[in-house]
C-alpha cells in the first residue's frame, strides 16, 4: 500500500525501472547510490530466516 501523499505506482515503477537501468557498461543510478552508502543487502539471506522459522 502506497501512502496517499506519494504519486500513483505507475509514477514510482517509472521513477524504479529509471533508476536501475543501466547505461551499457556503466553502472545504474540505483547501484551507484547504494554502492556509496556501502549498503551490502539483507544482514541474513531470506533463505536462512526461513530455514529458521521452519524448523522451530
């Protein structure tokens, strides 16, 4: 759910698909901003927090 002050989901899948397309070798805008904020992803992998909750 969108909240009602953001524009409309067409606008933010524009704005998204925009942002990680990339230039032919160059990175995409989306990997470049995360790159410089060192983000590194998820902490643990979805599959291990699933085998956890699984087999609890």
């Amino acid at each position: 759910m969108i909240p009602s002050d953001y524009p409309s989901s067409s606008v933010i899948y524009y704005y998204y698909a925009q942002w990680k397309e990339r230039k032919g070798k160059k990175p995409s805008l989306l990997e470049q901003c995360l790159k410089k904020i060192s983000w590194r992803g998820p902490r643990r992998p979805w599959e291990e927090r699933a085998d956890e909750l699984l087999h609890s």
